[in-house]
C-alpha cells in the first residue's frame, strides 16, 4: 500500500513539520525549489539514511525487518515528492484519519 498526498490535501502536523524541516534544509542547501526542476527525495535527510532505512515516518518507530512498510508519497511543493514509508499501524492510522477528514469535509 502507498499513501500519496497531493499538493491540494492538507497534512497531518506531524507530516507538515517533516515536510517544513526537510524543504528548509534543501533550501540551505541550495536545491532549486522553484519549479524549475523536478526534485525527488525523502522526508528524511538522505545523509542519514543508514540509521533510519526501516523507520516509520510517523512514529519514528524502527520496522522490523520481517514486517511491512508502507510508501509515503507527499508533494508539498509543485515539482517536489518526498518519500517515506510508514510502519502498520501507523498506515491503518493515517487511512482512518483521511477517510474521516474526507468523510466530514475537513483536512
């Protein structure tokens, strides 16, 4: 299963802070957030990829090895996607949230 997020939905706040965290570093960095090229990268600073390849994006959660992860996918920006992944419980979670915003008309 892979939860994508478009640039109309409105995230979750822990979302938004990884989202917001992850943008302003590319933007110290100096990576063009302009439109101008498309950017694909992960919620997480890929420097430290070692240390959180199986964890959820959600919880911060290491996922053992023999359980799933679920793909994140959110574009915050038009021409940026950031990936994550999300442990189980965390993507039952973030279904029965978007379908309950959904269900009442709220983000």
């Amino acid at each position: 299963m892979t939860t994508v997020y478009g640039p109309d939905h409105e995230p979750a706040a822990w979302l938004r802070a990884l989202e917001t965290a992850r943008l302003e570093a590319m933007r110290a960095e100096g990576v063009p957030l302009d439109g101008s090229a498309d950017v694909v990268t992960t919620l997480r600073d890929p420097s430290l990829a070692t240390s959180w390849g199986r964890w959820c994006s959600r919880c911060q959660v290491q996922v053992p090895a023999n359980e799933s992860l679920s793909g994140l996918v959110t574009t915050p920006l038009p021409g940026v996607v950031l990936a994550g992944a999300l442990c189980p419980a965390c993507a039952v979670a973030e279904t029965a949230d978007a379908s309950a915003s959904a269900a009442t008309g709220t983000a």
